[in-house]
C-alpha cells in the first residue's frame, strides 16, 4: 500500500503539472476524488486494527502483571512488536490522505483558472 500511494502521489502530480485543459482536470478530480475515497476507508480501517491490537496489548500486558511468564511476555512482544508497525503505517497514511486533500485544493485552484482562460 505503500508503494501504490507513493507512486500514485508522483503520478497524479505529474498529470496535475500536464494537464492544460478543462476537460482534462475534470478527469483529473473525478480520478482523485474516487482515490480519496478509497484511501479514506483504508485509513479507517487501518485506524481499527490499531485499535483493536491496542486493546489486545492492554488486556495482555494486564495478564502478565497479574500472571508473570514467559509465555505472556512473549506475547506481549509480538504484540507490541507489530502494534509499532501498524502505528507506523497508520501514520504514513494519515499523512499522504491529507497530502491528497492539498492535491484536491491544487486540483480545484487549476480548474477555476482553465475555466476562466477557455471564456
């Protein structure tokens, strides 16, 4: 997910500089505007599992203070390990949608000025 973000930020920055017709931007925010979509639901769901492995760690680590072993610590690692990652990740996406929301407004700006030159 990363990479497809990342590539779709340079590619739709690319088409945005390019672009010099009306017609064109409007394909440009039509395409955008479905992505910021997407991306939106892949945030809130991406926010959940967090959540939720949050809530998983507290439960454990309330486990191991009450029952101290190995096999609990264990857990807790793996669980703080990959609760780090989906923080991580979370972060980059939270991000690139509100880099995608500056996009809409360079979207929106160069949509007004086309349509003024083509009057």
């Amino acid at each position: 997910m990363t990479e497809y973000l990342t590539n779709y930020m340079k590619y739709i920055q690319d088409k945005l500089e390019k672009c010099v017709s009306a017609s064109e931007i409007d394909e440009i925010m039509d395409e955008h505007l479905i992505k910021i979509g997407f991306m939106q639901h892949e945030r809130i769901v991406h926010f959940l599992v967090t959540m939720l492995f949050s809530l998983i760690l507290a439960i454990f680590i309330a486990v191991l203070v009450f029952t101290p072993n190995l096999p609990s610590l264990i857990l807790v690692t793996i669980i703080l390990v990959l609760l780090v990652f989906y923080i991580k990740h979370y972060y980059f996406l939270e991000n690139t949608v509100q880099k995608m929301y500056k996009i809409y407004d360079s979207i929106l700006e160069k949509q007004k000025k086309l349509r003024v030159n083509s009057k």
